[in-house]
C-alpha cells in the first residue's frame, strides 16, 4: 500500500508508518484516545481522539475499517488508506499536537 500516503506495517510487533522515506513507530497511552508517532526516539505527533495500535491491527488486518462516534461534519469511518492519508496530513501540517479529525480533515482538503 506504499504511495503518497505511506503504509503501515502491522505484521511486526511493533506497529509502523513509513511515509516519505521515514519509519514512525506507533504508540499509545492505556488511559486516553491518543496516537504517538515516534521516530526513534523522538516524539514527532500526538494525535488526540485517535485508536491505539492494536485496534488498527485488528481491523486492518481482517479488512475492516475503523470508526468514531467524535466524528462531526467529516468521515466517521477510515479504512487502512485512509488512515494513512490521515497519518500522511498530520506530518505534513507539523503539528506536534493535534486532533485526529483535524488531521481527517486536512486529509479531506489534499484529496480534493
């Protein structure tokens, strides 16, 4: 699934992004809805409302997508390309920090 979105790897057991040449690392935190993206180890984006790693191996793995309920007037649904567009707008705008459907809907802009 590598182009200009990326792709993750979630047949390791740590889940990666590798976009524009670079291998993020994809954590989260058990108490709160957020996506790390490290590159080494360097913090490079918090996605806040976000899935952890092992969600998008379970669904992205049986072909399934992910959903959301925090979703308003943008996808409520991502599947695996989708989710990397998402991934690909949030490097891209340089936010350390932000929400998950901000960055859904800078992915909506590109594609437009």
């Amino acid at each position: 699934m590598e182009g200009d979105f990326g792709s993750l790897n979630l047949n390791s057991d740590e889940v990666t992004y590798t976009y524009k040449n670079e291998i993020y690392q994809l954590h989260s935190h058990p108490y709160e809805p957020c996506l790390y993206l490290y590159r080494g180890d360097e913090l490079v984006c918090a996605l806040n409302n976000a899935y952890n790693p092992e969600q998008l191996v379970n669904a992205f793995s049986a072909g399934k997508t992910v959903t959301t309920n925090y979703a308003k007037d943008y996808d409520k649904e991502f599947d695996e390309a989708g989710f990397c567009r998402v991934l690909a707008a949030a490097l891209d705008s340089g936010r350390g920090n932000m929400d998950f459907f901000d960055a859904a809907k800078l992915a909506k802009k590109k594609s437009r």
